[in-house]
C-alpha cells in the first residue's frame, strides 16, 4: 500500500510479500517485507518481541473496518488445534458471575474468554450433545 494525502490507497502495481523464518536454534524469527523483488525491511524478533508484535497486530486487526464475522462458514474452519490444553477458572472480581475457559494455542499462547453463567451452561450442554452424537 501506498500513502497519499487522504491516508492509504491499494497500488494494484505492486504486491507486498512477508517472509518469515525461524532461526535453528529456535529463539529467534527473521521477518522480511519485500514490495515487487525489492526488500523493503526486515527484523530479527527474539520471543518476547514476537510475541509483542502478535499481540500489537491483534489490537490493530480488532480496529480495522471489516470486523472479524460473528458467525464461521463451515468453509471457514482450515486449521483447529488438536486436543488443546484446556482450562477453567472462576475470575476474581468479576462484576458478573460466570467461567473464564483458557485454550492453549501453541503459536498465539493462552486464549482467554469470559462466559457469563447461562453462556457457559449452553456451552457445556453443547459440548455433552455433540459429544455424545460422535460414534466411539
């Protein structure tokens, strides 16, 4: 994308691509952006870093335009975590009652969401119904 005068304009000329490799050793990730054949900028991120820069794309993909949809198409579902890590707490000094589950994702860490107590009720139920429809 280009900047002009009134904020950002696609330029339908140039494609932007971003690498990513993970150094050997595992501790480091090299980010490079090129625009056409040509770098543009690249970053070394050590694991604190990455997971800033995840955390600070996150917020901004949470103000952008377009909102992530409420609803998934059933096209929609391309990678799901298999058997995540999984947990549930009570929050302290919540204004509300209800359950905090957290999900272990192996690149994006603990996911966290608050269910209120009847959201929470329908989710358990949801859970036991489609569980209970799988053959063994």
């Amino acid at each position: 994308m280009m900047p002009s005068a009134s904020g950002w304009e696609e330029d339908v000329q140039k494609q932007i691509g971003i690498g990513i490799q993970v150094s050997h050793d595992g501790q480091k990730v090299n980010i490079s952006i090129t625009e056409g054949n040509q770098p543009l900028a690249h970053a070394i991120l050590e694991i604190p870093e990455l997971e800033q820069l995840i955390e600070g794309l996150s917020v901004a993909r949470s103000k952008m335009a377009d909102p992530v949809p409420n609803e998934i198409e059933p096209s929609g579902i391309t990678k799901a975590i298999d058997d995540p890590i999984w947990r549930t707490r009570l929050p302290k000094n919540a204004p509300n009652p209800g359950v905090l589950l957290l999900l272990r994702h192996p690149g994006l860490g603990w996911l966290s969401a608050f269910f209120p107590q009847h959201e929470a009720a329908n989710l358990g139920q949801s859970l036991v119904q489609l569980s209970s429809a799988q053959p063994q």
